[in-house]
C-alpha cells in the first residue's frame, strides 16, 4: 500500500485515542471558593486525500475499524479551531480557542457540556457525527499570578467517524470563524512563535487607566510561545461584528483598521507606486496570524506530547518580558533551573510516567515519578499539590489530581521543578524543588528593586554635582 499524507501521524492518532478511551484522565473537583466549570471539545477529523476518497458516509462507533479504512490510512489528522469573537470585557477575546463553555445546571456532566457547547457554538452534533475518546487533563484556571482562582477547566476528546456532516453554523456572538488545521504543522517548528500580552491583563485583570499604564510602563509586555496555525480549511462567520463596531459585516476580515500618521503616509506612496492615488483599487485586506498560545495551547501540548518522539515541550519557549533588564535578570536567575531541564531531557529521564498505551509521556504534579532510561520506575512521597498558574505563564498547565493514576498535564514537565528521593539520588544535580514561576516572580521583584536602587544612585550623583556649582 503506497504511503499516505501522514500515515505515522494516523497511527500514532488511532494509539492515543485507543489510551484515553481506555484510560480517560482523573476528574478535577472543585475548590471550595470555586463553583465555576467549563469544557471544551478538542474535536479529531481525518481529511482524505485526493486520491483515496471516502466512500463510505455512515458513521462507526468502532475506532479500530473506523482507522482501518483505506481512505482513513491515506489521510491526515486535522483538529478544529475556532477565533473568539472581539467583545469588550472579555478575557478572552479574539482569541484562538477551542469549541467550549461553561458548565450548565442542565447538563449531566462535564462531558455533556462540551457536547452541548460544540453544538451551539459552531454546529457539530458530536452524539450523531463523533464518539467519544476519553478527556485530557483537567486544570484549575487562576489569574492574579495564580492568586485567584476563576474556574476549573476540563478538554474532551471527539472523532469525527463520517467524511460527511453537516455544514458548520457559527454562532455569530460567541464566534469569528473555524479553522481546521493539521497535527503536523502543530508539530512543526517552523511554525512557532511567539505571542505578546499587555502585563496588566495578567495582574491585575485587565485594568484600565492610570494602573494599567503603570504596570506597562514598569513591566511592559509577556513573551509566550505560540504556534502560528496554518488552517487547511476556514469558515468565517457572516454576522459577526468588527472589533469596536456594531455594523454587522459580511466578513469581518475586510473591516477597515484605523490606521496612524505613519501607516497611511505609506499606504498613500504605494498607491501613487500603484499608479491609484484615488485608491480605485486597494489590496485585499491581510489577514493577522492565527496564533495559538495560553491556555488553549496548555491543552494543544497535551495532546501533542503523547505523539512521538514525545518532544512537544521541546517547541516552546519559556515566558519572560520584553524589557532587556527584566528579561536579563529572568533569565540570569532560571538559567540553572533550565538547565536542570535540558539535563533530565538529555539523560532521558524526566518527571513522568510512561504508561503502556504508545509509551506517551506524562508528566505528574502530585507524585513525581522517575523513569530511568533501563526501564522500571519508582515513586516518591507525594509533594503537597499546587495549583499551576495559568495567569502568569500562559501555557495553562494546570492542576491535576489521581495519584492512582499517577498523571498530569505534560506541558508542566517543563515548569515543575519538584523532583522526588530517587531523582535526587540519581541525579543530584537536578534536585531542585522550585518552580519556573516561583523564580520568575523572585527575578522580577530583582530588576524592579535594581531600577529603584538605580534610580537613587542616579539622583544622589545629580544631587552632589548640584551642590558643587
């Protein structure tokens, strides 16, 4: 059989899908003071190629025998997106996202809410078009550097067992548009990025005013990974409104941006180079990078680190700041955190647990667990669980509960410095109990008490100079 568009990306789908059917995650119970749930559908389709088309329309409830299909072996794994529409007070607007929304009373549970929130959102019936393949971790959702918890998060799996559904129907108020885009340009390296957020959204929830400039002004903006989406297939709604406009546009892609002094000084010499000065004749409209980045990507990594080689944390880089002296003394003070890293990932071991559907890695937050490149594993005591902090880092890595199941989110590997006796005897020099936050927040009190110390300086020069004349 000749190959197909990603035949190992195909396989390794159908073996991952097999684990979390078999062996779904854990569920994460609320807190005390946090009431709140949501869901969302991380929703699997296999786009056929040109030349194995699918012959078959009828849905399969069976995953094996739908991945034995001809036309599914000779296709490419694809997962849906949507871009959130542009609301004012909302966190998370315009953001690349996945199908969700918070848990109703009505619902039976957190399941049922990415079903219902799928459907209202973007059309799919997942009970009459998809089964169900288990969840990925859950994570508790915080803000205020971790300090405020807002709700606890929970991503279901969905695969599309019919070539043929229904057209999507984009809720015009909740969403922009859909974007199906490939696993393997998720994967690429190529593709990734980085992502800027105004500081004052991550501390202080997004202030406005004199607070919000002063946190800007003092730590200017967050650098996150990001991964530049290359959609092979996109819908944009045709009612949804231009960002600050309530003229409903037939695609919001074509509203016209306010432009500065700078910008349409060029816009006017390219049309005079154009030979339009009238602008008869304007260029389509470009449209922005779709990035995806924060929480969306915490849950996006958790499924691309169970493909092999099991190298998604390798694609990302850690969160800092654009000021040079802050980002300095960041990445002065996580250098040997970091390197303690590059350590566990090069000797082959790291804090995870190698369960037997595909040997995918998953890294463990309440009981680090070690597995040594000979194989076997032993576990430590348990380390008190904290929340990880979606607000600071933007991955989203998140809380996780289960130590009978001994797993957590993956993209917390790389964040979670806890290390259990056995690592610590085997590899002391990776025995580090902080964590990347934890050293970031030490670095950032540094730079600002460096600025300060730098100020006062500056001003007692200035003052002895005076005094001299």
């Amino acid at each position: 059989m000749a190959p197909g568009i990603a035949p190992d990306l195909v396989t390794h789908t159908h073996t991952i899908l097999q684990g979390l059917t078999a062996s779904p995650y854990p569920d994460l119970p609320s807190p005390d003071n946090v009431k709140r749930r949501a869901s969302v559908a991380f929703i699997i389709r296999i786009k056929p190629s040109y030349a194995h088309w699918p012959s078959n329309t009828d849905k399969l409830e069976d995953l094996d025998e739908y991945f034995a299909q001809d036309w599914v072996q000779h296709g490419e794994p694809e997962v849906l997106f949507i871009k959130r529409a542009s609301r004012k007070g909302d966190r998370w607007t315009s953001h690349v996202a996945l199908p969700g929304g918070k848990r109703d009373p009505e619902d039976a549970d957190d399941q049922a809410a990415a079903v219902r929130e799928a459907w209202e959102e973007v059309g799919v019936d997942l009970e009459t078009y998809a089964i169900a393949c288990g969840n990925l971790p859950q994570r508790l959702v915080t803000t205020h550097w971790g300090k405020k918890p807002l709700m606890v998060l929970c991503p279901y799996v969905f695969l599309l067992t019919t070539h043929q559904i229904p057209p999507l129907k984009l809720q015009p108020s909740e969403v922009a548009a859909t974007h199906w885009v490939p696993l393997r340009s998720l994967l690429s390296p190529t593709q990734r990025t980085l992502a800027f957020e105004d500081m004052s959204s991550r501390l202080a929830n997004q202030e406005t005013g004199v607070k919000k400039w002063m946190l800007s002004m003092i730590l200017g903006k967050m650098m996150f990974a990001a991964i530049d989406l290359l959609p092979t297939e996109s819908l944009h709604s045709a009612e949804t409104p231009a960002p600050d406009s309530a003229v409903q546009l037939q695609d919001n892609r074509h509203a016209r941006p306010s432009l500065s002094l700078s910008t349409r000084i060029t816009a006017l010499a390219s049309r005079i180079y154009r030979s339009d000065v009238f602008d008869q004749f304007p260029p389509p409209p470009k449209e922005g990078p779709l990035l995806l980045w924060g929480l969306t990507l915490g849950v996006v990594s958790d499924f691309l680190d169970l493909i092999p080689p099991h190298d998604a944390l390798t694609l990302w880089t850690y969160p800092t700041f654009t000021p040079l002296d802050v980002r300095l003394v960041v990445w002065l003070m996580t250098y040997r955190f970091k390197d303690r890293k590059r350590a566990e990932l090069q000797a082959g071991t790291a804090l995870m647990h190698r369960p037997a559907f595909g040997a995918v890695s998953e890294s463990m937050a309440s009981s680090a667990v070690m597995v040594p490149r000979g194989g076997g594993s032993e576990s430590g005591k348990p380390h008190a669980p904290r929340p990880d902090e979606t607000g600071l880092h933007g991955l989203g890595t998140g809380s996780m509960v289960g130590d009978t199941k001994g797993r957590k989110a993956a993209v917390a590997t790389m964040l979670e410095g806890y290390v259990d006796l056995l690592a610590s005897y085997v590899l002391p020099e990776i025995a580090d109990r902080g964590r990347y936050y934890d050293i970031v927040r030490r670095a950032v009190a540094v730079a600002l008490a460096g600025r300060a110390g730098l100020v006062m300086v500056l001003m007692v020069v200035a003052w002895r100079r005076l005094r001299k004349r």
